[in-house]
C-alpha cells in the first residue's frame, strides 16, 4: 500500500490515467442519464452519512477526526535522560541459572534502550537474603502471595549472583538500582541492617555504582505479608540507610522511597502513607516513588486498552499524589517506579502485544509533561508484561521504546489539541542531537490514533523549509506480536548481528493535513523549525 507516500487515504493511484477513454464512443444520451444517475447516488450517499455520524466507531464523536496541534515555542520542563527506565523483578534472581543475563542477545536488547536505569526490586526485594559465599541457591517451603499468587518465601543470592546482575547492566550501558530487604527486623521491630551492610560492603568492593530502595509496597506489607510497618517507621529506616550509604562510600547515590502503590483510591491510603513518610525523613529520599498499574491482569479485556477512560487513570494518580507531596512540606519531584498496563504479572495475551503500546506510550508523553522525573517500565523480561519474550524475541512494546529513545529527547515542550485526553493523544519534546540530521533541530511530535479510522492533524508550518519525517507503526490486529514500520512488506526484526534495522521515514509536506492510520503510534520528525530551546 502506499497510502502515506501519497498522504491521501481517498485518493486512487489510477484515477488520474486518462479519464477522458473511459467514455470514449459513448452516446450523448447515456453520458446525460449516467451523470443524473451518478449525481442522485452521491446526494444519497451524502445523506447516507450525514445521518450516521458514527458508522465505524460510536465512541468517537468527531465523524471528519480534524484535529489541530499547537505548542508554544518555548521548553516547558526537563525530565532525566534515563527517563524511560525498566524492571527487572527480584523474583527472577530465585533461578538465577534461568535468567537470560549472561547471554549476548539479551545483552544487546537492553543496550538498545540505553540510557535507563534498571530496577531490580519487586516484592520478592522482601523475601531476600544476601549470603556471599554461597554456592548453591536456598529458599524455604514455597508460599503463595494472596495478591498476585507470587512466591514469597523467603531465598538466598551470593555475590556470584549479585555481581553478575551489576555486570550485565554494566555490558548493557544501564544504571542498576538494587532494593534491599525492609523486613528483617530486630525484635523491638527496628530495621536489623545487618545484611544490608554486608551487601553495601560488597557492591564498594567490587566497584559496584549503585543507587537504592529500601522495601517494596510497604503501605500493603499488611496484605501481602501480614506484617505493617509504618510510614514513620519506614522514615526512620530510610534516614539510617543514607547513613549506611554515605559512611561505605555511596554519598553520591540515589535514594528513591518509599515505593509505595494504591495511589488515586477513594481512601488515599496510598497518599497518605507517602506524605506521612515524606514528612519523618530527614531529606533523605531524593525522589519520593510510587507504583502504576491500570488494570486487573485477570479481567482486562482488549477494549480496555484502547478505551480512554483507562488511560485517563493516571492524570487523577499523578495530581493525587503531587498534592500529598505538596501536603507533606517538601520539595521533592516523584518517580514512577514499577508501572505497567495491569498487575498481577499483566493480562495475558494483551500486556505483551501491540495493543498494550497505547498505554506504554501516552504514559510516557503524559508523565514527562506532568515532570515525572523517571518512568519505570514492569518488567524488560519475565511476566506477560514483558519488552522481551522468553525465547528473547523483542516484543512490540520493546519496539516502540526503541523508537522513543531515538527520537524523544528529556527537553519537553508543551503541546495541546482540542482534546488532550480522547481517541487522538499526542506530545512534543526536542529531537535528542544524536537524530540530528544536517545539524538541524528539529521537534518530534508523538502519539496515537486509537479510533477505527483514520485521522488527519495539522501542524503549524514555521517557516517554508520545514518538513515532516513520519513514522507510524502498525500491526496487522491489536493483539499481534509483531510490529510493522510504515506499512512496510515485513514487519520490524533485528539484524542478523542484532544491529536496528534502518528506519525509513515518509517525508511529509507539513502544508497539507497529516493522516494518521486507524489504531497506530506514529513519531514526527519536524525539521526546519526555531525553537531556542531545542538548540
């Protein structure tokens, strides 16, 4: 198909081929009565239309799906240029001897979303043990979480293990955050840090650069644990981890808490444990985090993921939890640090598809406007939330994250439409300088059409010489596995040596209208266009 070299969905390739044959030796007579015939069929057809503004999506209440973007010339915001980050959840390090980190090709997948930080942490952080010399991995008798049916019983790592963890994100080019055990506690209930320093103690001697969490979900320990600590508390615990960390040397490094989830509830129960916490620390944490999920892997349905109500969850999680900050006196900026489509592992046969990039990518061009400093990707293997399957295939989220960190740069620019938070949903950063092309600084606008049909927008020409690269990225049925660029023959695959494959891009002339295919992610390379602070 070539629907977006020619940027016009109605228009036939064969419609201009001399017209003038088609009626070549035909009577006068039948050329009048055809015209009528055709004239009477196309005022039908208009009216045919015209009273059914929603023949192919009755959600949608914009039947010619027009919209205008406009942003203002100015940055709005710096988010980190690890911004968008992944998990790797302790429950993996249980088999240590089946997980993929020593392999090349799984090395190299993580390598290609570089810069990030990657979080080993999760609710079995709370079920760990470090014992360095072991040779063999211990676990006591298998217990059920009542959550998400999760193993938490308690087991072992060595250094061996906690080593070739840090070195795989060495070889990856990624940041490795590592969050200790809270619940080892002495018998006044007091924070035992014994193990603690002797993991701190081994990651300085191994020239290990680290940066830390303390506990996981600690506001549901009473859930999934049986066992609460407070937010007090767990302030108390934290002002004495930075302590731990500045005397082994880890002045230098992050502290991120208190992890906590069940933000935007009617009760504020998550809230409210956060502000607590953030008012008993002394300055400790240098971003206060909280978990995200919109769904119930075990009841989420296809529709969910492109329904905007869904994706409308987090604007009401994000104000939330910044007015609980604001409530608590203290300046600190928030991290998203475990986030995906739906807990409890993601919904199967949807959280690893195509379909699950609408959420993954309005989550992104959403926090970054609302300066959200880090957003936390649940998980880059393991569970059916997974960048990359089993047998290390990329899945399509690993693609589009791809594609965010080539063209999206941490300077954030303020975009709006008509409608921010409907079926069409888009963003704009600086172009990051390695996209560079000709040593021009461009602006990439991105998002999605989550509608049946296509849409067009239009963009503000800026000067005479802007253009537009487009890049949409499609799939053959929402819950495919495979990604296609462009409407290319194939879809998106690595090179043989595991290099990406070129992105071709459509070049667009932004004085016409952009089309945008039914259900697609698209990223826009606008170049030629002054905006300072993109320089």
């Amino acid at each position: 198909m070539t629907y977006f070299v020619n940027n016009d969905w109605t228009k036939s390739r064969y419609q201009n081929l001399n017209d003038a044959r088609i009626y070549g030796g035909v009577p006068a007579s039948f050329k009048f009565y055809f015209c009528i015939s055709l004239v009477l069929c196309s005022m039908l057809l208009i009216i045919v239309f015209l009273k059914m503004p929603y023949l192919y999506n009755s959600d949608v209440q914009d039947f010619n799906h027009f919209y205008k973007l406009h942003f203002d010339k100015y940055q709005t915001s710096t988010i980190s240029k690890k911004f968008m980050s992944f998990g790797l959840d302790t429950s993996l390090l249980r088999k240590m001897n089946e997980l993929p980190i020593g392999q090349k090709k799984f090395i190299n997948l993580a390598r290609h979303l570089s810069p990030a930080y990657v979080r080993v942490g999760g609710t079995s952080a709370d079920c760990l043990t470090f014992l360095q010399d072991q040779t063999e991995q211990s676990s006591s008798e298998k217990i059920i979480s009542p959550v998400d049916g999760q193993d938490i019983s308690n087991f072992t790592i060595s250094g061996t293990d906690l080593l070739a963890v840090y070195n795989f994100t060495v070889k990856s080019k990624l940041r490795m955050i590592f969050d200790l055990n809270v619940l080892l506690r002495n018998p006044d209930g007091s924070w035992n840090d014994s193990n603690a320093k002797e993991i701190i103690a081994y990651a300085k001697n191994h020239g290990m650069k680290l940066d830390w969490q303390l506990g996981n979900e600690p506001n549901s320990f009473k859930h999934v644990f049986n066992v609460t600590i407070t937010a007090t508390e767990l302030a108390k615990d934290y002002d004495h981890l930075r302590q731990l960390l500045n005397e082994a040397g880890y002045g230098d490094s992050i502290l991120v808490g208190p992890e906590v989830n069940h933000i935007g509830e009617i009760d504020k129960k998550g809230e409210i444990y956060a502000k607590t916490f953030l008012r008993n620390q002394t300055n400790t944490v240098n971003y206060v985090s909280w978990h995200q999920y919109y769904l119930n892997g075990q009841e989420a349905t296809v529709d969910d993921f492109v329904n905007p109500t869904t994706f409308n969850w987090l604007p009401k999680q994000i104000s939330s939890l910044r007015e609980s900050i604001a409530e608590s006196g203290k300046d600190v900026s928030m991290w998203l640090s475990e986030t995906s489509t739906a807990f409890g592992g993601g919904a199967p046969g949807l959280s690893d598809k195509f379909v699950a990039g609408f959420l993954w990518l309005d989550k992104l061009g959403y926090s970054a406007k609302e300066e959200v400093k880090v957003v936390t990707r649940q998980s880059l293997f393991g569970g059916n939330y997974s960048m990359v399957s089993p047998d290390l295939t990329p899945n399509p989220d690993w693609w589009v994250s791809v594609f965010y960190k080539l063209f999206v740069s941490e300077k954030v620019l303020k975009l709006t439409t008509s409608d921010m938070f409907g079926y069409l949903r888009f963003y704009a950063h600086c172009t990051p300088k390695k996209a560079f092309i000709k040593q021009v600084s461009p602006v990439t606008i991105y998002g999605m059409n989550m509608m049946k049909v296509p849409a067009k927008i239009t963009i503000p020409k800026f000067s005479k010489t802007m253009k537009i690269l487009f890049y949409a990225l499609t799939a053959d049925h929402l819950q495919s596995s495979k990604i296609w660029l462009n409407d290319e023959i194939e879809p998106l695959k690595l090179r043989p040596n595991g290099d990406l494959p070129p992105f071709k891009p459509i070049i667009l002339d932004p004085a016409y209208a952009v089309q945008v295919p039914p259900y697609s992610m698209v990223f826009m390379i606008i170049q030629n266009i002054d905006i300072p602070d993109c320089e």
